[in-house]
C-alpha cells in the first residue's frame, strides 16, 4: 500500500475520531453476541427494523410505493437487506414521520427517524459496493447500528475534540413508574454510564493520540530530504 494511501487512510480515521458518543441502554434478554461479517449483519439489522415497523404492538403502519400507488411494507421487502431493502425501510420510515407526526415525548419518533437516517446512510453506501469487501466508512456505521438496533437510548454523551460536552437524558429517566423500564434505579444507570465515559474517555485520547503520531511520523518520511 503505497504512503499516500496510508495517509488517506490514517486521516479518515483521525476524523473518525474526532467525536465519541456514549449511549445507555436498558435491554432485555441481551445475547452479547459479536457482530458477524458485514453481508450477515445487514440482513439482521434490516430485518430487526422490519420487526418494529411492523409490530402491531407499535401502532404504526408503514407504507411505501410501489409503482403508481402504495402499499402496506412487507417482511419479503427487507428481508434480504440489501440496498434496495434498506430504500425502502428509508422511504417507509419518511412516510411515517412526514404522514403521522409523533408528540415529542413519544419513543417510538427517534426509533422510526433513527431507520430512516441509517436506512439512507446504508443505502447510499451500498451503491455500487459489494458488502463482502465493505468501505471503512460502511463498517463503521453497520457496527453502530447493530449495536444500538431499535432500543430505546435513555442517556447519551457526545464529545467534541474542541471540547464541547452534550448529555442528553431520556424523560423516562425522570419517572419513578416501575412498568416503564422495570425496577431500574436511574441513580445506578447513571453510574453505569458515567463509568462507560471514563473509560470511552480515555481509550479515545490514546487512539487520537496514535492516530497523530502515525500522521506526523508518516509526514515526517514523506517530506525528509533524501540524502545524495
């Protein structure tokens, strides 16, 4: 691989780097499993956001088109996720949003937009790249979505390089109802996610810091002079 690669390579990282978002989730029934190969995990990701379009549970009723008119979103639509499926869980997600406007404190609204961003996101990455041999870029944002599926984030941190710090906290973390979440203490959740940004924290300044270093020292070798 040639310098001019590696440094194209270690500059993409460097900006990926340049924000860290921490989320906490209450989640039942956890597998802990490993993300598979990206081909693999598209499809589960795909099909976990059909699920919840699709659960009568959730009230909604997802639509998209279909030449001339439209129809009710299928299972058989999505469940090879592949682009075309992610276009139209993108396109189902937006009608739902544009067509059916959720109340702001509503917990199903950031879940349907947080399918229609990655559904575009994945979709256009898809375009014209084979998901076995998968853009840095596209494994990035697959991992995020299979981390966080359709779970509902009741704390989440960004940090900025420059400094700037933004916690957001669910309204659900205010209520004491034990229906709502079960008998979690928010005391303990935000112990929990305070311990994941320490940690987050400074894992993530020693790989800025790598990621630097490789820079300067890749820089440092392509502009040296050449003896003789």
């Amino acid at each position: 691989m040639s310098n001019t690669r590696v440094g194209a390579r270690l500059g993409a990282l460097a900006d990926a780097l340049l924000t860290l978002e921490i989320n906490t989730i209450v989640k039942p029934g956890m597998s802990a499993q490993k993300m598979p190969v990206v081909p693999v995990a598209l499809c589960a990701i795909a099909q976990d956001y059909g699920r919840f379009l699709l659960d009568k549970r959730n009230g909604l009723s997802p639509r998209i088109q279909d030449g001339d008119t439209t129809r009710a979103l299928a299972d058989s639509d999505i469940a090879s996720g592949d682009q075309q499926a992610f276009e139209r869980l993108r396109d189902a997600a937006d009608a739902l949003i544009r067509l059916e406007p959720m109340a702001p404190d509503d917990e199903r609204g950031p879940i349907v937009a947080r399918i229609k961003s990655n559904g575009t996101q994945i979709a256009r990455l898809l375009t014209g790249t084979d998901p076995a041999t998968p853009t840095q870029e596209l494994t990035l944002l697959v991992h995020k979505a299979w981390d966080v599926g359709t779970e509902t984030v009741i704390m989440q941190t960004s940090l900025q390089i420059d400094g700037d710090v933004i916690t957001r906290v669910s309204p659900s973390m205010m209520s004491k109802d034990p229906e709502q979440y079960g008998p979690v203490d928010p005391g303990f959740i935000s112990l929990v996610h305070n311990n994941a940004l320490a940690t987050a924290t400074a894992q993530w300044r020693s790989l800025f810091d790598l990621a630097a270093d490789l820079l300067g020292a890749l820089g440092d070798r392509l502009f040296r002079p050449r003896s003789g």
